[in-house]
C-alpha cells in the first residue's frame, strides 16, 4: 500500500456532522484494500489478512507484532493462546475486550512467527497510520518489542520501555510485555516477574483510561 487513504481528505477539518459518514467511508476503503492487499512478500504466505477488530471508535487501542498461526487461520487478531492470555489480563483489569480495538504492526503473518523485517512494517506501517488515525485513541497500548520500537522510533528494549507513559502525537502511549512472552513464565504471582509487571502496567492503563472515559463521554464511543 503506497497512501495512507486518509490523506486524501482532513478528516478533522470536515464539519461535524459530516465527519462520521467521512469516517466510516475511509474506514472501509482502509480494510478493503487492505483485504487484497500484496504490498509485501508476507502475502505470499498468508492465509488470511487480519485487519484488527473491536471497537473502532474506542479510545483505548492496543497494537501487536503480527497474526501467528490461530489469527491467521481465523483472521481475528489475538485468539490463540497468547491472545487469551491477553483477553484474561484484559477482562481482571475490567476491560472488556470488545470495548477496544485490537490490530498488529503486520496484516499478515510472517512465516514461521518470524519477526516483521522493516521493509514488511514499512509496507504495512499506511494501513496503522490509517487505523490509529481513524480510531483517533486516547490511549494506545504497545505489546511487546516490535510495536514499541516501531511508533516510538527507539532502540531501547521492551523491557526498559514497558510500565512507561510517552506523548506520542498528543496519545499517551503504553509499552508492555507481549503476552507470548508471559506464557514463557509460568510464575505469575511473583513480586518482579514479568506477569506481575504486566499487571501493574495494564492497571495503569485502565486508570488511565477510567480518566478519559469520565471526561470525554461526549462522543460517546467508550459506551
Ligand atoms: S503485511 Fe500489510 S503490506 Fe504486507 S501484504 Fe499484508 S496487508 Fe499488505
């Protein structure tokens, strides 16, 4: 994909009562082109293209690496094992999975679960600027390594990064541990372990986003 569909019109510049009909037009282009979408090698593979899923007009927004085998057989973003670890670490923390909106770096799973080579975020990087464009989230929570270092632009380590907030274009943006690698730790109540980390991030958030629900209900769109 060469153009982020969004650019071809300011969305925010639209009179109001026109911007959710813009919205939802450049909304679907976004997805459908992305449906057939063969901009990089990982399309080759794919069995399915998954664009995301949730609550589009949530203001808490989580971004992944890419699908794995399960999302790729679905084309639903986070449904094997690691993602119902995340819809668990969600649901403790009272945040109901399908009041958010979900999607990855990568549309398309790279083989073997490898991680995305930059020229594949690069190729797909349109359709997340579209999303998070689009969305317009308040809060954008980043799983993992490959999503943190790719919106942050930074080197550091998840593990560095991870339990921190940074303005990133006016969203308060939030790395945490993907939950593939807290299946790896089976010690989840330890004081330190990186579930017990997890949990006081995803805490954070959810206060955080309690904070923006409470003073922006005029849109409407956390209801
Ligand atoms: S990963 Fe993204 S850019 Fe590559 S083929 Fe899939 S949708 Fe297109």
């Amino acid at each position: 994909m060469s153009k982020d569909p969004t650019q071809d019109k300011i969305l925010w510049d639209v009179p109001a009562e026109k911007r959710d009909a813009l919205r939802l037009s450049l909304w679907n282009t976004c997805a459908e082109r992305a449906s057939s979408c063969t901009s990089c090698a990982l399309s080759a593979t794919r069995h399915s293209v998954v664009f995301g899923e949730g609550d589009n007009r949530s203001r808490l927004m989580f971004v992944g690496e890419g699908p794995g085998a399960d999302e790729d057989e679905t084309g639903r973003p986070f449904v094997g094992r690691a993602g119902q670890l995340l819809t668990q670490i969600l649901s403790a923390a009272g945040i109901e999975r399908e009041k958010v909106y979900i999607t990855n770096v990568v549309k398309c799973r790279p083989p073997n679960n490898r991680t995305p080579q930059p020229e594949e975020s690069s190729a797909c990087d349109a359709y997340l600027q579209a999303q998070i464009q689009l969305i317009n989230p308040a809060i954008l929570v980043l799983l993992g390594s490959t999503p943190a270092k790719w919106i942050l632009k930074t080197t550091e380590g998840i593990t560095r990064l991870r339990g921190r907030w940074f303005d990133w274009r006016g969203i308060s943006v939030m790395p945490m541990f993907h939950p593939s690698y807290l299946l790896r730790y089976p010690d989840g109540k330890k004081t330190g372990s990186p579930k017990h980390l997890s949990w006081l991030d995803i805490q954070e958030v959810k206060k955080k986003w309690d904070e923006v629900r409470s003073g922006t209900t005029k849109r409407g769109e956390d209801e």
